[in-house]
C-alpha cells in the first residue's frame, strides 16, 4: 500500500473512490467496499460508505444545479477571489 494511504481514514478512501470518474457515486454499499478491498486492501463496513457519501437513495436522488448556482454566486460574490471564499467557507464550518 502507498505511504500517502496508509495515513488516509476510510472515509477518506472511500470519497476519493465515489470522486474517481471511473467509478462515480452511483453504486451500492457493497461495490465500494469490494471495490476499495481489492484496490487498497481495506475492510469498510456499510456503514462507513453510508457516513462518507451518504445512503444510496440520496446518492441517487441528489440534484446539485442548486448548490452549483449558490456556488458560482457566492465565488461571484467574492470576486472570484478564491483564496477568501475558501477562508469564508473555514469560518463558518469551523
């Protein structure tokens, strides 16, 4: 396994996997962790899937032009300056 890896949490793999385009975030519990046991190496239960993505239906379901347009109005109200919107974005989720 690659050092970087070894310092990742399941979450973490488990996101960067349903980010992959080759992959995508539309598939079942049970492929992510077979797919990331047979790439990684790593036991992810179900539940791990559901905390970092979130449950199937709602991966299924999830209609993003709504935060895509509060995304480019907020980058528009920053100037599309992204180093405050992303210090922005650090203030207010903690």
């Amino acid at each position: 396994m690659k050092p970087k890896l070894m310092n990742m949490t399941e979450k973490d793999i488990v996101r960067m996997v349903a980010d992959d385009p080759k992959v995508g975030n539309n598939k079942t519990n049970k492929y992510y962790r077979d797919y990331i046991y047979r790439k990684f190496g790593r036991k992810i239960s179900p539940v791990q899937v559901t905390k970092a993505i979130g449950s199937l239906e709602s991966r299924l379901n999830n209609d993003f032009s709504f935060m895509e347009n509060s995304a480019k109005k907020f980058l528009l109200d920053c100037d599309y300056d992204e180093f405050l919107a992303r210090r922005m974005l650090n203030r207010v989720a903690g």
